[in-house]
C-alpha cells in the first residue's frame, strides 16, 4: 500500500533544504584542469525532438491563474545552494514509500544568473531545479504544472523505464507535449540507483532552466564514510533564449556549428564581466561563484552532474584530491583521466 511520505516540504511541494555543516567555505573558481570528466552530453535526443506542436489529450486544463513574472534582473529565483547538499537525515534504509512532488513551471523574462539578463524557465520559481532524493524502489508521484507560454515534458535522465515507457518524459516519442496551462502527472517507481538528474525534454528548452537534481539512494550503495554528500551540477550557458539560437543552429549550411556558450554555471551560479556582453541589460552586482562548505580535513562526496546542452568539463579542486567513485558509463572509466592534484 503506497503512503504519502513523511518528508517535510514547502508549499510548493518541494523537500525542505537540509542545513549545512562545516566552517570553511571552499570556492570553486569555476573550471580548471586536473580531471578530464567527459561526462556523457544529454543533449542528444533532447535537442531537435517535440519541435512539432501537437495537442495533449492526457492533460487536463488548469484552474490556476498564472504566476506574474518575477520583476527585472531579479535574483530572487537563484536556488538556496543549501538545496543541494544532501541532508544525513534522509532515511536511506527507510521502507518504500511514494514521494510526491509538484512542479510548477514558469517563464523568468530576463533572469541573470550571471548578470546577463535573459529569457528564463523555472521549476517552482527557481533555477536550478528542486533537489529529488528517493530510495530506490520509491515510487515517484510528480504532478508537472506548465504555466509556461512553451509546450514541455520532464525526462527523468537515465532511467530505463521499464514498462512504463509512457513516463519517460520524451515529447514526441513517449508522450505529446504538456501544453501551456495543462498538466500531466509522472507516476512510476525507481528501479536504479545513483546520481541522476530530470529535464524538461521538449526541444531545446531545459538548457533555458528546466532542470535539477535527481538522487536514487541504493540498498546496496557501500558506506563511504563522508562527512558530506554535495551535488555539483555544471553546464554551459547562454545569454540568449535556447529556441532563439535554434533556427541558426539548424541553419542550412550550418550544419554542426553549435552555439558557444557565454559562460559555464555550476549549481546556477557564476561570475561573468558585463563589458563583454555589450547590447544586453546587465548587472552584475550580486554575482556569485557556486560555494559549499566544508571541514578542514574532512572528506566529501561530489556528485558531479552535466546538465549542459553541448560543453564538456575539466573539473579540479585547488589544492585538494580527488578519487573517481564511479561515473555514469562504467565501460567509459577511461574517459577519466586522472592527474596529481596538489
Ligand atoms: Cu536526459
């Protein structure tokens, strides 16, 4: 019998940030070189799929009125970083149960995570998306809002979804697209473990934000003995709106020229100079580097996740070592090329 969890949430149907620990504050100064993580690009089925419109019998309208959008170069859609370090508390060992959660997606005129003002797509009025952390064998209940002018669908990355393709979140190809004012609930139950991470999967519109962290807590997962979980989410970023930049990707005789990415964001975050974004609105004033927290001493997981459209990464941490638990393709290790890092 399937019972609402007991996880504390917001009223937006999102977990509660767990509190941080530790008294060093640890900055990433954005991509280096020590670890060569050629992390496998998600882009692939995401880009060029669900571009045709098509209506969408299985979703129901909303009564809801839509959200007003946030005003000018407003941060207040930056996620709390506390939201992606996991709490100890979580209850991995805990019985299945089904964790529900609530998306709701809207549109950020000129979001700036750093400082460029752009067109902007949010889950629950942030970027990036809410933490979902699960035991495998859970069962997911999602019910996808979509206040948004822009058709969508939620892809849940790397799972295989077997027999129930139709939750796969793929426009086009398991599902039609969540059209504006409509929507449609994922209901289905974690067979795998591991770092994951959801997208929306309707063209090109989770590079615009439409993205966060997926954690499936396995039940035979060793004990590393760390004294802290984190997610590390890196992507490339654009200064213009993802479906603006497709037609001259898609361009004849443009064949395989992909944009290039303005700036690199980790966990949403980063600095960028506004001289050099001349002809945009820009304000740089509460840029931020991505920080977490730690011990001196201590010892830390990463979780590392892509949630790019077409970069890859070298990932370092000054002054500090490193040891590759795992990465997504087992049979790939040798994409990783370790370097001494001290
Ligand atoms: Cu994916």
């Amino acid at each position: 019998m399937e019972t609402k969890n007991e996880v504390d949430r917001t009223p937006n149907g999102v977990t509660e940030p767990p509190k941080q620990k530790g008294n060093r504050l640890l900055i990433f100064g954005g991509i280096a070189t020590a670890i060569v993580v050629v992390l496998a690009l998600a882009l692939g089925l995401g880009l060029g799929l669900g571009l045709r419109k098509s209506s969408s019998p299985g979703a129901s309208p909303l009564t809801t009125t839509t959200p007003s959008s946030t005003p000018s170069l407003s941060t207040s859609y930056k996620a709390n970083p506390a939201d992606y370090v996991l709490s100890p508390s979580f209850n991995t060992q805990a019985a299945n149960t089904t964790r529900y959660y609530t998306f709701n997606l809207t549109e950020l005129p000129d979001g700036a995570p750093d400082g460029v003002a752009v067109r902007m797509l949010l889950i629950n009025g942030q970027f990036p998306g809410p933490l979902v952390e699960v035991n495998e064998g859970d069962r997911i209940v999602c019910q996808v809002n979509n206040f948004m002018t822009v058709p969508t669908t939620i892809h849940w990355h790397g799972q295989y979804q077997n027999g129930t393709n139709f939750m796969d979140g793929t426009s086009g190809i398991s599902q039609c697209p969540i059209q504006p004012n409509s929507t449609y609930t994922y209901n289905f139950t974690f067979t795998q473990s591991g770092t994951y991470w959801y997208h929306a999967h309707w063209s090109t519109t989770y590079q615009d934000g439409l993205f966060g962290p997926l954690i499936i807590h396995g039940r035979d997962e060793p004990n590393y003995n760390v004294d802290g979980d984190m997610i590390m989410m890196v992507d490339d970023w654009y200064h213009d709106f993802s479906l603006d930049l497709l037609p001259g990707f898609f361009a004849p005789g443009n064949e395989g020229v992909e944009p290039v990415p303005d700036n690199g964001l980790i966990n949403g975050l980063n600095v960028f100079d506004c001289d050099n974004a001349p002809g945009y609105t820009c304000d740089n004033s509460t840029d931020s580097y991505a920080t977490f927290n730690i011990t001196t001493g201590g010892r830390y997981r990463f979780r590392v996740i892509n949630t790019g459209a077409f970069a890859d990464f070298k990932i370092s941490i000054d002054n500090h070592s490193m040891e590759v638990l795992s990465c997504t393709v087992p049979s790939n290790l040798r994409l990783f090329k370790l370097m001494e890092l001290h």
